[in-house]
RNA sequence: GCAGAGAUGGCGGAGUGGUCGAACGCGCACGACUCGAAAUCGUGUUACGUAGGAAUACGUACGGGGGUUCAAAUCCCUCUCUCUGCGCCA
C-alpha cells in the first residue's frame, strides 16, 4: 500500500506508475480514491463537530442530573439521541467510504525502482550478472527424478499413498544432503551478521491477511480445520507478522534475521503440481532472509542480499544468474525484485531457486511497521526486504544435475562435506 | 482442557458510569541552581486522524471486536493473551 498522500500530491506519478506495469484498467482507481478521499474528510469533519456536541451534552446531562434539574435533563437527552441518529447515519457512510477507499488503495500498486526494467510479463525479464560458467556435461544428464531414483534418495509412490501427489520421502544420503544444505546455509547466513530465527509454522488469519491478498491466499495456504490457524506458505509470513503493529527503536535496526521453516502451499495457481517430481510441491524446507531497515538504508540492503544468496550457491559450485524483474511481472507490493536462477545442464537453462525483493514501505505500511525517527522525533513506517536464502528441494534438483558425475556418483562440494560426515560423493545404489 | 485472577501511557501503578487522555512514581527532554556535576526545584513529555502557515482546535483510542446508556477505562457479550492451581503431553 502506498501513502495516499502521494495520490493527493502527486496523482500523475501514481498513474505513471500505473501505466509502466501496464495496468491502464487500475488507472480510474486513482481518480476514485481521490474522490472518495474528499468524501471521507468531509464526513469526518461533520462527525466530529457533530461528536463534539455529543460530549458536551453528555457533560451537560451530568451537571444537571446533579442539580437535581430531571426535567432538563430529560429535554438534553432528547436532543443528544436526535444527534446520534445523524452521528449513527454518518458513521455507517464513513466506513463504507474507508472501506472502499481501502479495498482502492490495496490494489495501487507500490512505486517501482527507476532501475526496473519496463516489459509486460516474466518473457520481458533482463539477465543481469552470470557467476560461474554454465557448462554443459559430456554426457546425457538423466531427470532429476531418475538421478534421485538411483542414489536410492526419494519414495514418491509410497508419498502418494499416504499424502497424495507433490509430496516425497527423501531417504539416506539424499535427505542428508537436504540436511546438510539447511544447515550450511544457515551457519552462512549467522556468519553474516544475521540472527538465526525459527518461527511459528502456523499463523492466524488476521496476520495471513496482513500478508497477502485474499486470492493469494485461497491459492496457497493451507486452513487448519476447526482452528483460526493456516500453514504458512513461507517464513516471511511469520517472520513479518512478528512486527506488526509495532513502532521499533531506531537502535534496534535494521533487523537482519534467517529463518528456517517448512513451507505448505496449495499450488492452486496457474502451474499446479504438473510438473514430475520435485519441483514443485506442496510441502518443502526453506532457509529465508528478512531485512527491516530505515528507508535510506534499503537499496543497499536488497543489493547485498541476492548477492549472498549467488555467494551461497558458487560456494557449492552452482552456477547461477541474476534474472531482473521487470515492471510487468512483478507483484504490486514490490519496489523491485529480481530471481536467482540457477543452470540445469539437463535442460540448458537457467531455472528458478530464489527470489529477492525490496518492499519499501509498501508491506509496512500495511502492517503497521514503524520505527521512531530520532531526527524528527516521528514514527516513519520501516523499509521490508525478504530473500530466499535457500529452498533445499528445488536447489537439489540443481545440485544433482551440476554435481552427477559420468560414472553416476554425485560429487559434494568443500563447503557441505564437514556437514556429511566427511563424503566427497554419493554413490548410486546397484 | 478445567477453575480462578488479570490486560490501563516508554515502564510501574491508581481509577469501578459523567468534570478521566487518565492520579502518583520512575524514565526521558528542557530550564534554574553550580566553576562543573550529583542532589534539588520548575516546566514539559501517548499515538492516530481532520482543519490550519503555525500556535492550536476538534475527534478517536484504556488488549481486539460487538452491545447497553444522553454518557463506558468502569456494566454486559465475545475473542485473544498473561499469571496461579489442577489435568494432559515430546
């Protein structure tokens, strides 16, 4: 959510905005929100005079009930109930203006960096940087799946007997792997400086709300029965929900902080669970990183975030590329965003393994995430970075195919092996 | 899960229907005293919204939501959380 003083002051730049992520039919909104801005103040105004008389008759009542003046009294209460009738009337055309007003505001999408590239959907995205060399093997790399199969590492028909598709059970050295990466990470994450967290896995529905929109939320979260309680989806759910409504001290920042949590999605959305194997499924292990800073600290933050996330994955020896996100294709909470993608040598592509964002204030805002100034003494809404550090699943997929060696075993690089009991590879089951 | 007690400003804590945005204390800021400091004294010190250039004025908020009343921190309903005891459990 933007600040609609930027509607009242600046209705141009707003439409701007609008039409740089080719959402021209959300361009009436702006002029609507004005308008029912107007609306809002003006009821406010006559609900306030007409408030202030209410409690000055209440007062009065008083003063006369105490005189003993019944009478008067009685004549002031007629009066006052004629007044809240007009108060009650005012009140109901108020919320229903906020209410709209609200609903109006949501669907403005958050200002985008100038640096974003203009394109309409994820086709239009702009390579950035490429680290390391994306090599391709001397031999045919098998699916990922059949990869998994060899090493004896996953049970999908049994999963789908006890939970259905897009659920797995990783076994031996393969889990250990999937292990061994949480936790490498993490240890990469507190050496730089962040604090680890582990957080609520379920949260209530004022928070999901809070976090996203209602149509995200039916296709993706996962409702505990009987209970106010969903699965989240991401750490980032509870991690941001971990600040809301609160104004921090300006010491106290930024947070920087890595959490580890199961993620349960629905994958209700475009995809579905289509795609063989485990790519994407409804239940997956990640490492992410949040960052709450000042605003003039953001841009610097979101930079050195995707970059860890590049360092982490070339110190296992993946190679990755920078994928930017462009105005079309990215969500309307984001400043900006870009994906780290690493190469699949099997498809001779790069494919998705994280995403970073810069939010700005537009997720804070929303939330209620403020920080005392200790210049202007005001409370000023906080910037909200996140960042996957790892999702270990997905990137194993990549590992594999990168790590496979012609004779079948998969070799483990350096930085992994202290957390696999010292192995330099995993040999396939015969 | 059951029973009882409770949730008030940055913190502690009073207030049980009207003059309460809230006593008192602590903290914090400014000023006086002092060569300087401590101590002391004085003044100020919640947030949000609306109007205004500003001083300021008005409104809203006493865990969240709803209700009763001319009037709610105070009465009623409900939800959440905390404490104590019992029960249950890694």
């Amino acid at each position: 959510m933007i600040d609609i003083n930027l509607i009242r002051d600046n209705p141009e730049l707003v439409k701007e905005n609008i039409r740089k992520k080719f959402q021209d039919k959300k361009l009436g909104l702006v002029d609507e929100i004005i308008a029912l801005d107007g609306k809002k103040r003006a009821l406010q105004q006559e609900g306030d005079s007409r408030r202030a008389q209410r409690n000055s008759l209440a007062k009065n009542i008083g003063l006369l009930m105490r005189e003993g003046k019944k009478e008067e009294a009685e004549k002031a209460k007629l009066l006052s109930k004629e007044n809240n009738d007009r108060i009650a009337v005012i009140e109901a055309e108020s919320a229903e203006a906020e209410n709209r007003l609200k609903t109006c505001m949501m669907s403005i999408p958050n200002i985008i960096a100038d640096d974003v590239p203009i394109g309409r959907d994820d086709s239009e995205n702009v390579q950035g940087k490429v680290f390391l060399e994306a090599k391709e093997k001397p031999f045919e790399v098998p699916y990922h799946l059949d990869i998994l199969e060899s090493l004896g590492g996953i049970d999908l028909d049994a999963a789908r007997r006890t939970s259905g598709n897009g659920f797995y059970y990783l076994l031996g050295d393969v889990a250990r792997l999937h292990s061994a990466v949480l936790t490498y990470a993490r240890d990469f994450m507190i050496d730089k400086g962040f604090t680890y967290c582990i957080p609520p896995f379920m949260i209530r529905s004022d928070v999901v709300s809070g976090v996203m929109s209602f149509e995200e939320m039916e296709g993706m979260m996962y409702k505990i029965e009987g209970e106010d309680l969903y699965l989240i989806g991401t750490s980032e759910h509870s991690m941001i929900g971990r600040f809301m409504g609160e104004v921090l001290n300006e010491a106290s920042l930024p947070q920087t902080l890595t959490s580890y949590s199961p993620c349960f999605r629905k994958e209700k959305g475009a995809h579905g669970i289509e795609e063989r194997g485990i790519y994407r499924i409804h239940q997956f292990e990640k490492q992410e990183m949040i960052v709450i800073c000042k605003p003039e600290e953001s841009d610097s933050w979101y930079e050195k975030l995707w970059n860890y996330t590049v360092e982490l994955f070339v110190s296992m020896e993946i190679p990755v590329r920078q994928l930017v996100c462009c105005s079309g294709d990215l969500a309307d909470l984001k400043y900006k965003s870009c994906d780290i993608e690493a190469w699949s040598p099997r498809q001779k592509k790069y494919f998705e393994v994280g995403s970073c964002s810069n939010l700005t204030d537009a997720q804070a805002r929303r939330l209620g995430i403020r920080y005392k100034n200790s210049q202007t003494g005001k409370n000023e809404y906080a910037h909200t970075l996140n960042n996957t550090v790892v999702a270990p699943p997905r990137m194993l997929i990549a590992f594999l195919e990168n790590h496979l060696q012609k004779d079948g075993s998969v070799y483990i690089p350096e930085v992994l092996r202290k957390y696999m009991g010292g192995k330099d590879k995993i040999l396939p089951k015969k």
